[in-house]
C-alpha cells in the first residue's frame, strides 16, 4: 500500500494534535513557539492576531536578548520574513506589510 505525502503529513498532524491536546491548539500553537521562538505570551498574542484582534500583537513585547530593546511578535515575524517579503511591502510602499504577514502566518498555521 503506498501513501501520498498530503495523507502522511495529515497523519502526523492528527497525531502531533492528538499528543499535544487540541484544545490548547495543538500543532499550532507548537509550531508557533519553536519554529518562530516565541515565548507563551507572544504565541497568545498571534493567535489572537490571526483570529482578528491586532492589539496584543503589536504591545506585547519582551526583551531582546542581543540588543535589549523591545521586541514585539510583529518585529519577530517581520524579521522572520524579511527574505521572502517584496521590499515595496517592507517599505509599505506596494503593500502592508501587517496583511502579508497575517497572509502568510494563515496559510503556514492553514487557518482560513
């Protein structure tokens, strides 16, 4: 029996979800704190962003560790994508980069 790769990275999802309790939001929200670094506040702070409240995302910030300014999950993600952004967007010249960073963080978490 052969398996696709989508029904295989279902699988391990469901298992990830199921290991992880889903009504902490599972995969995501893991994948929100080691992949991007964010502390438990940060990851809060996203999901509330992606779920349309924009207010933490932008005021809850923490210390960065190297510079020792404030950082917040924005400066995180912008940093993050600065290689993939279009620099019109960057500069908020062709776009904003606030929605392409919304955009993208939807489609990586698959949240519609």
């Amino acid at each position: 029996m052969k398996i696709t790769k989508q029904k295989l990275i279902r699988i391990i999802k469901e298992e990830l979800d199921a290991a992880l309790g889903e009504e902490d939001g599972g995969v995501d929200r893991a994948r929100l704190k080691f992949k991007y670094k964010l502390n438990d506040q940060e990851v809060e702070a996203t999901m509330a962003f992606l779920d349309g409240d924009d207010e933490a995302f932008m005021t809850s910030y923490r210390k960065d560790p190297e510079g020792g300014y404030d950082v917040t999950p924005y400066d995180i993600f912008f940093d993050y994508y600065s290689d993939e952004m279009p620099y019109g967007t960057q500069k908020a010249r062709d776009g904003d980069p606030y929605e392409w960073i919304f955009d993208r963080l939807s489609r990586e978490l698959n949240i519609q």
